[in-house]
C-alpha cells in the first residue's frame, strides 16, 4: 500500500506543484497603441533588470498572446545570488533567503518584428511591460533550490526548485501567490 500511495505521489507531484518546474502558458491582452508585427517576449535579466537572454517569445495578434514559459533550467550565466541587490516585484529592503539561493528572474519585453522572421534583431528596440492579474503583477523566476525570500512589507516568496509563476499584489502587507492562469493584462498607456 505504501508504495502505491508513493508511486501515486511522485505521478501527481508536478500537479501539486502548480507552475514549478514546468512550462505554463500565460493567455492575455496587450491594451493600448499595439504596433503591427508586435511580439512579447521573456527575458533572463541581469540582478538590475537588464536583458540578457530571450527564453520565450510569442506574436500579439488582435491585442491578444500566448505566451509558453520556459520548462528547462536557464544556463548558469543567468543565474544569480539572490542578495540585498535582487530587485524583484514587491521586494524592498531584502531580509534573506531561508538556504543561500541562486536564481533567474524573467522581465518581459514587446519589440515589433520588423522583419517578420519571429525573433528579435537587433535594431528591433525592447520596451518593458508589466504584465498584470487583478491587482497583482505577474512574477516569473527560477530558483536553484527550494526557498524562501523575506523582505519588509511582510514579503515573503516561498520558492520551489525550478520555475515559479507568481502573482506580487504590492499592499500591507506584500502579497505573493502562485499564478492560478487568470488572463494576464498589459497597458501601454502607463
């Protein structure tokens, strides 16, 4: 008997775990002044939020994406400690980590293809977004291992080893949740 109720659970882990570990697809609407060709993408970024490396990248067509995270690790050289200079949604005066943490967050980026080849060249120029669920904003990190991160505010991320789909509602106290796949919006009226 124990061995089904452990072979049941190692089948249904990743169910358990939400979007850890695996890739998920994030469904939403882009608002505002859209340009032709225009696609979004998820970027690996630097501890201060520069990009790196595109993960995922998927065409807006009608306002609307989807856009499929990635499933694998990130390569080594985008991965960082997780220290007083991480600069995560909602995190403010970084507390610690419950075990030392390596990890990759991912910012996410419209360009507009003007080429029409399905990937950025240079010369097709980022702009930022911020993807938001309700009152929240969508958060996407890997993480080394599992963990927790504190900050002031009452933030705490509880992490499982691999990816991490969040939602970060900035209140008191700071609110992180696991992203459910409500449909994400982004504004480019901001």
């Amino acid at each position: 008997m124990k061995r089904a109720v452990a072979f049941l659970l190692t089948l249904f882990a990743p169910l358990l775990a939400g979007t850890a570990g695996a890739a998920g697809v994030v469904r939403g609407v882009v608002e505002g002044d859209v340009a032709p060709h225009s696609r979004l993408s998820a970027w690996a970024v630097t501890p201060f939020g520069q990009p790196l490396q595109a993960l995922a990248d998927a065409p807006v067509q009608g306002g609307a994406f989807a856009l499929t995270l990635p499933g694998a690790a990130p390569a080594e050289r985008l991965q960082f400690a997780v220290d007083e200079r991480t600069s995560w949604p909602g995190l403010v005066n970084f507390a610690g980590t419950s075990v030392p943490l390596r990890a990759a967050e991912l910012k996410f980026f419209l360009y507009r293809d003007g080429n029409g080849n399905g990937v950025r060249d240079d010369g097709e120029a980022l702009r930022e977004v911020r993807p938001s669920v309700g009152k929240g904003e969508l958060f996407v990190v890997w993480a080394a291992r599992a963990a927790t991160v504190k900050g002031a505010g009452g933030y705490e991320a509880d992490l499982q080893a691999g990816w991490n789909t969040l939602v970060v509602e900035v209140r008191r106290p700071v609110r992180v949740q696991p992203y459910a796949g409500a449909p994400v919006q982004i504004n480019l009226g901001r």
